[in-house]
C-alpha cells in the first residue's frame, strides 16, 4: 500500500488536535485529582485535632489540667512512662508528615492546636500568622481549635 503525501497530510490534520484535546483532558484531570487529594488530608487534619480535643478534655476532667505537652505520634499518658492511665496509644500525625502544634497557657487551664492546611478554609476560619511549620505555598496555619474563653 502506498501512502501519498496527501492523505500523509490529512491523518496529522486530524490526528493533532485529538492528541491536544487527549492531553488537555488529562491534564484537567490530573490537577482535579490534586486538589481533591490536599483537600481529604485538610478534612483528615481537622478530624486529627478533633480527636484530640476529645482526648485533652478527658484528660481534663481526671487531671484538672491539661498536658503541659505532647508529641503527636506518641501516647498521651497521665504521668511519664504510662504506669498509671493511657488516654491515648498514639496520637495523630499529619497526614504528609507535617507537625501538629499543641500549646497551653501557664496554668494548663486552656490549649490551642494548629494544623498545616494545603487550602484556604471555607467556613469562615481564618488563616493565622504565626509559624506551624507550613512550608507549602499557599498553605495556612489554622487554629483549628482552642478552649480558650472569650476575651
């Protein structure tokens, strides 16, 4: 079979722009896919701290304070060692490896946790200033939560 110069000509007429559409559709698609997956970690951060919330307020309640401090990925336990009660056997860690930031004021009466988020919140949270440790661009630092009274 012999192929002509022009029909050579008509099959890259047509084959080029389907290849360009093809690779614009993927292309779509691979940046959806993206932001979808930064958007679950951002949902599983915030449900993390949740956790945690609900572990610092049994805490609470048997200790009349809260930790002076913890190491996310590790246990939370009423004294060193875990001889006595484990409130926890590991806490949460983030999702891409980032640091969960939890402080407390001087007489352990109120904490506040922080999270790393790869999106600008919408539900009205707005980002904070000081530094979690987000080192992607256009990431917050997002006090997820706090049981700090109104002041």
């Amino acid at each position: 079979m012999h192929v002509t110069k022009k029909k050579l000509r008509s099959y890259a007429t047509i084959a080029l722009p389907i290849a360009t559409i093809g690779f614009i559709i993927v292309s779509i698609g691979v940046v959806l896919t993206q932001a979808a997956q930064s958007r679950a970690r951002d949902v599983q951060r915030r449900a993390h701290l949740q956790q945690v919330e609900t572990t610092l307020k049994q805490y609470y309640e048997d200790e009349g304070l809260y930790p002076l401090s913890m190491q996310f990925g590790a246990a939370l336990c009423a004294s060193a060692g875990c001889p006595t009660k484990t409130y926890e056997q590991r806490l949460p860690v983030d999702p891409s490896g980032y640091e969960y930031i939890y402080r407390t004021n001087a007489n352990r009466t109120y904490y506040y946790l922080y999270s790393c988020l790869e999106n600008t919140p919408k539900d009205g949270v707005k980002p904070l200033t000081i530094d979690c440790g987000c080192p992607l661009p256009g990431s917050t630092c997002d006090q997820s939560l706090t049981n700090q009274p109104e002041q």
